[in-house]
C-alpha cells in the first residue's frame, strides 16, 4: 500500500495523520483533566465524606475500625493492582486522641492536625493531600500522596495509544475497501482511453457511477472533440492551401513552356510577365501560410510580449504601403500620439497594420481614403486600433465570414487569397486582443476596430 505514490497510499497516511492529531488531542485534554488540582480534591473530598459517613454510623470503635481498615485495604489495593505509584494513608482517632486505626501504609508514621478540612503536607518526602473531619467524635484524617506528572502523562499515552490501535484497523479496512473500489470507475476510464486506436477520436461516452467522475469524462469528450476539429480543420486548410498552390503552379507551368517555345519576343515577354505575377502570387500564398502557422506556434507556446512603441510601428507600417496608395492617389492618415508603449509582439503588430492597409489600398476605389487611429483611453487601458476606409464596404451577411481562412466576397475580381483576414484575427489573438468589423458611416466602407488589453 505504501510502496508507491498512489492516491490510496495518500488517504491512508492522512488517515494515521488524524489518528497520531486525535491522540494527541485526546491525550492533552485527558492528562489537563488529570492533573487538575480541583479534580483531584474533589475525589479526596468525596472519598473522605463517604467514609465519614460509614463511620459516624458505627456503633462503637470496633465496628469503625473494620470499616475503616477494609477501605483502606481495598483503595490501596486497587493502587498496587493499577501500578500506581502512590499510597492513601488512613488513620483514625479517638475522642481522646488515642489512635484507633492507622493503615499500614503509614508505618510509624502519624498524619498532623489541620486547620481546614483539606491541606498540603509532606509525609517521608512525598507531597500529599490531607483531609481531616469529625466522625460520631471521632477524628479520621486521609492522606491522598499527589502522583508525579510524568508518570500520569505515560500512563495515559500507552492506555490511549492501545484504544486508538485497536481502533485503527476498524476504521482503515473499510476506509481501504471504499476507496479501492471507488477508483475502479477511474481505472476503467483509464482502461478505455488506452483501448482507443491511433486515429479513433470519437468519444467516450462513459458514464460513470460517481458523480465526482462524471466532469472528468466529459471533458474527456469535449477534449476529443476539440482534437477532432483541429484535425478537421488543418486537413481543409492543407487543401485549400493545395488548391489555392494549384492555379498558380499551373500558370507557371504553362508559362515556361510558352516562354521556352514561343517563337517571337512578344510572346515570350507577355509569357514572362505571367510567370513573374504566378510566382509572386505563390510567393505571397506560401508567405501568408508561415506567417499562420507563426501565430499558431506563439499562440501555444504562449511567448511573451514586450514593451513596443505602438505609434513608432504604426508610422512604419504606413510608410511600407505608402508606395503603393501614391500609385492609385489614395490618402493614408494616422491619428496617434506621438509615443504610445503598449505590451506587443512586434511581427504581430506590424501584421495586422500591413494586411488591412494593404486590403483598404487594393480594394477601394483610386482616390480614396484611409485613416488609422491608435489610443489608449486609460493609462491602464487596452490599447484601440482603428483602420477605416471610403471603399465599398462589406455587406452585413458577409461580415462574419471574412475572417474564415480562403474566404473571398461575392463579385470580387481583384486577385488575392482571402487569408489576409484571417491573419489578422490570428496576430490579433497572439496579442490576447479581438478583432471587430463594421460598416463606416457616413461612407458605407469598411471600419476594422482591434482591442489589445494591458
């Protein structure tokens, strides 16, 4: 049982834990409860009472010397038998002082005079605890010998610890049964996952007797069907990505045949202008799909972020699409502070700022407009990133559906991937941030809003 770390072998030393505090508690409380002064005069008082009583009763010294004596005979006998170290002297005196019983306990010894019906005294060294009272004229003095603190302290421990090891196997056994049995359901479950096949995802659907286990298999199957739809998903992102690889590499094929077997340069530079657009367009595909699985990568490994001046990459990412919005008269503005440090990932940051400049310079119409806006409302607020255009915009019921990977809007005849999007809620996700699309009023365009928190 106690060989290897089990949850069993944890119960059960928990359990002699509580046993080793009960005892100690016990033993505590018994011992203060022992030693009490007030306690152990009041057994002296009664003793002395009761045998005050028998006495007063007697009809002559004779018969109180026999109820005396055999008192006597009986408590002391009951120290011997108990291995108490200590004696009770009895003694008892006529009217006229003569002694009538002195136990043999006593010796030659006589128990003094005292003022009050209870007193200290020393007798041959020992302390002991005088009683003293008037019985039908006679005088009967006690003397109780006060037992050492140690002796009462190891007597007690040895007689407890032998009740609570008799105790212990009546509490454990069961206690053991239970808990054995009750981990079967978990072995079980155990059994059943390690029963499943390599590529068997489908859930368990175990139903466990115990309600304690029942959040256990079913975060099991909603694990399982996470997995299941991750796989789901990077299968429809590896064909997509095949399909989307497959018209380039087909132009560029057909293209350097031409470019190879075309007879005149016309052709061969019309060839070579497609094949150049081919492989940049695949280019720019297989770059989309690193910088995806990038985010993913960050994503999981949850790399740290940095203190970045949001407004230093912002007037970078604008100056990288500068060039192309001059080639089609489009106004680029940015309305930030002059620093704003935030905690970013740069690659991230940047993606998200050339993506959507990119998207709003490519797809609204020559001589439009483009503004960025970056904030932080409070010092210890997210960080607000705005990107919005004049452009045609995006109908309401497509809206949802431009963050899925490949996805391209009805009617849109200007060439692209459709992952742009996608990256951007990615890198918005690797930023702990969200991502939101509305219609621009008053123009009817596109208004990208980003919230990074603190």
């Amino acid at each position: 049982m106690f060989a290897r770390r089990t949850l069993v072998r944890r119960i059960m030393l928990a359990l002699l834990t509580a046993f080793c505090l009960v005892w100690l508690v016990l033993l505590a409380r018994d011992f203060i409860s022992e030693t009490d002064s007030a306690r152990f005069d009041e057994r002296v008082l009664t003793l002395g009472n009761r045998l005050s009583g028998m006495l007063a009763d007697a009809r002559n010294d004779d018969e109180a010397r026999a109820i005396i004596a055999a008192t006597s005979t009986l408590v002391n006998a009951s120290y011997r038998e108990h291995d108490v170290p200590g004696i009770m002297l009895m003694q008892l005196y006529g009217t006229d002082g003569t002694s009538l019983y002195l136990s043999p306990e006593s010796g030659a010894t006589r128990l003094g005079q005292a003022s009050q019906q209870l007193s200290d005294a020393m007798v041959n060294g020992q302390p002991f605890r005088l009683y003293q009272h008037q019985a039908g004229g006679r005088t009967l003095r006690l003397g109780a010998q006060i037992i050492q603190r140690n002796w009462i302290l190891q007597r007690m421990g040895i007689d407890l610890a032998v009740s609570m090891l008799i105790a212990l196997p009546l509490v454990v056994l069961p206690l053991w049964v239970t808990v054995r049995r009750g981990l079967r359901p978990l072995r079980q479950l155990s059994e059943q996952i390690t029963g499943k096949g390599l590529h068997d995802l489908e859930p368990l659907n175990a139903m466990p007797e115990y309600e304690e286990l029942k959040p256990l298999a079913g975060a099991l199957d909603t694990l399982l069907a996470q997995l299941r739809s991750k796989i789901a998903r990077e299968a429809r992102f590896v064909q997509d990505a095949a399909h989307e690889l497959r018209t380039p590499m087909a132009v560029i094929s057909a293209q350097a045949h031409v470019l190879a077997l075309a007879p005149d340069a016309r052709q061969r530079a019309e060839a070579e202008l497609q094949l150049d657009q081919a492989v940049a367009r695949a280019s720019h595909l297989v770059q989309q799909l690193l910088e995806m699985a990038l985010f993913e990568r960050a994503q999981e490994q949850r790399a740290p972020l940095e203190k970045l001046d949001a407004a230093q990459l912002a007037q970078q990412a604008m100056a990288d699409v500068a060039p192309a919005a001059m080639q089609r008269d489009i106004e680029l503005s940015l309305e930030a502070p002059d620093t704003l440090f935030h905690a970013l990932d740069r690659h991230a940051f940047l993606s998200i700022l050339h993506n959507l400049l990119h998207n709003a310079v490519h797809y609204i119409q020559q001589g439009g407009q483009v503004r960025v806006e970056l904030r932080r409302p409070a010092a210890d607020g997210p960080l607000m990133l705005a990107v919005t255009d004049n452009g045609p915009g995006i109908a309401p019921a497509e809206q949802a559906m431009v963050f899925e990977r490949f996805y391209r809007c009805a009617g849109q005849t200007m060439p692209g991937s459709g992952l742009g999007l996608s990256i951007v809620q990615q890198a918005a996700t690797r930023l702990r941030g969200t991502v939101q699309l509305s219609t621009a009023p008053p123009s009817g365009g596109c208004r990208f809003v980003i919230e990074i928190p603190a």
